[in-house]
C-alpha cells in the first residue's frame, strides 16, 4: 500500500463526514448558486475548520466561481480541494521535519499539552524516528506529577532502545531537567527528549512549572529548549486548539503535533491551526504505534481527505 493509501484508510473517518459531505450536496444541488455556497461553508464550520480559515476558503471559492465562470457543480469539488492545498502550502512553505538535527548538539525538545492527549506516545514515535536515523536519545520524565508517568515512559524507552533520566514521584521537574541536561552534555547525546505533566493543581501552576523548566534548561544548554511542541488531541476538534492556548501564551511553541486522527471525524481541525494559532502543524499521529506518526504533508494531508 502507498504512503497516501494508507493516510486515506487512517482518515476515513473524516473524509466520510466532511469531504463526502461536501460531494453529496454538490451532486444534489446540480448547479452552482447561492445555496450550494452556503452549505459548503456550513460543512467546513462543522468540520471544526474554524471560522478565519473556513471564510478565506469560501472567498476564495466565490472568486474562483466569478473569473472562471464555473457553472457546473461538478468542477466546485476539485476547485475546492485545490484551494485548500493551496492556502495550506502557502503557510506551510518553511517548516522543518520532525526529525530535523542540527550541527550543535543536544538538541532539545520540550513536549507540552493537555493530560491525555498523547505526550509520552508522541515521545515515544519521536524517539523512533531519531533512533532510526542513527541519533541517540535521551528521554526525560519530568511529568512527575501523576505517579504512573515515569513507568510508561520507561516502558517506552525499552521499546524503542532510547535512554532515560527518571524522577520520582512529586520531584521538581524543573531540577530533574537540570540534571537531565546536564547528564546528556557530558555524555554527548544527540536529542532530548523532555515529557512535561498535562495537569497541576491550577493551570497557573502548571504554567509556571513549564516556564521555570524553560529557565532551567535555557541555563544548561544556551536557547534550550530548542523546540516546545504543543500535543493536541484532534478528536476534541476546536475545543482542543481553544485548550491550546493557555500554552501559547506562555510559552514559545514551534509547532503543534496532532495526534489521534485515527477514528476521529474531526481531522479537519489540522487545516485551520496554522491560521488560528499561528503554529504550524509538525506532525500528525495516527495510532498508538511507534510508527503511525508522520511529518505533516498538507498536499497529501488534504488528498488523502479528498480522495475515496
Ligand atoms: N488512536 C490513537 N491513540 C493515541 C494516539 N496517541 C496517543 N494515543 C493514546 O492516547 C492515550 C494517552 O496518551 P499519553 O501518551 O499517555 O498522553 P499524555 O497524557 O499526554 O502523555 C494512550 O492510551 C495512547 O495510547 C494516536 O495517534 N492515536
Ligand atoms: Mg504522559
């Protein structure tokens, strides 16, 4: 099967709501008006799109419907496609991939999110991904806040051959990065990796926690952490990105990874993030593998929701 093959089977879910949506009321309608606008851009709202990037589409659609005097509801569909690939290629014409290494080494990556979102797998796909280019790993337990954490990541960094800095339970993560950075200095590791906890007793707590990590690590290694990835849950749609914010603000976040898109509808939600959060999307994860994670390809990210 091909890479786009089996994003499409991953993604079903949400070409069955959104894009099959869009085909069905275009093949009803029979010819382009008022109406048939209306409901497409009523789809893509629901899609949890959002609204900026959802009315920039439709723009762009009635202009498009205007110069090339497109009557035909048939041509909508790929003219439709073709502009979202466009106006996400347009935003996307910079980033880096996820398993992109600098000269200066470590490298450190921080991961924050929301408990439950997929953190530590993510951690764990990331890991993969530089173990498999021949890089050494080094992953951090700095969620020392839920007691179970620590163990998973270690199961984890069994799995995937990585090393591991533990920390007890209720620990300062902040000295348990100190230590951890400190240690993968002196050893000459190429990557951190560094999994934060998702929940404290307040969110200003937990924000305060995730900036004096970024203090600590800064002190270590100048400009560490060198990446903060926001882990999203895409099966929580725009809630999910509106959760996202507390986490923007505070912090320097350099891209969102996306997990979940397996078995959920909602996989319009990477299309709008960019625009809303002014995050690219790094990667999307589509399973509970170490390897259902990609870099996010918004050409075949939207051909594989379009296509059947
Ligand atoms: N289906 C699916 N499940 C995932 C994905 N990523 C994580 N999970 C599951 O989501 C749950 C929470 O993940 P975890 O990494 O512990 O989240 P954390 O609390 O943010 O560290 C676990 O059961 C994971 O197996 C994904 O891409 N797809
Ligand atoms: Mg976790």
């Amino acid at each position: 099967m091909s890479i786009l093959d089996k994003l499409k089977k991953k993604l079903a879910k949400t070409h069955n709501s959104f894009v099959k949506r869009i085909a069905e009321v275009i093949r009803l309608s029979g010819k382009v008006n008022e109406d048939l606008i209306q409901e497409i851009e009523d789809i893509l709202i629901q899609a949890d799109l959002g609204v900026n990037i959802t009315s920039k589409i439709i723009d762009e659609l009635e202009e498009k419907i205007r110069l090339h005097k497109i009557s035909s509801s048939d041509e909508i569909y790929s003219v439709l496609e073709k502009i979202i690939i466009d106006i996400l290629e347009m935003e996307y014409k910079d980033t880096s991939g996820i398993d992109y290494l600098p000269d200066q080494k470590p490298y450190v990556i921080m991961f924050v999110g929301v408990n439950g979102t997929g953190k530590t797998t993510t951690i764990a796909k990331v890991a993969h991904q530089y173990l498999a280019n021949g890089n050494s790993v080094l992953l951090v337990a700095a969620d020392t806040f839920r007691a179970a954490a620590h163990k998973q990541l270690d199961i984890w960094a069994k799995n995937v051959g990585a090393d591991i800095i533990g920390s007890k339970h209720g620990a300062d993560p902040a000295s348990v990065v100190y230590s951890a950075l400190t240690s993968a200095q002196a050893k000459e590791f190429d990557v951190v990796l560094i999994d934060t906890a998702g929940r404290l007793h307040t969110k200003v707590n937990l924000m305060k926690e995730l900036e004096k990590i970024n203090r600590t690590a800064d002190k270590v290694i100048k400009n560490s952490p060198h990446e903060t990835y926001l882990v999203i849950d895409a099966t929580t749609g725009q809630n999910g990105i509106q959760q996202a914010r507390n986490f923007v603000k505070p912090l320097s976040i350099s891209g969102v990874i996306l997990t979940k898109l397996d078995g959920t509808a909602k996989g319009g939600v990477a299309i709008g993030i960019k625009d809303k959060l002014d995050i690219p999307v790094k990667a999307i994860c589509t399973g509970e593998q170490v390897d259902d994670i990609r870099q996010f390809d918004a050409k075949n990210f939207v051909r594989a929701i379009f296509e059947d």
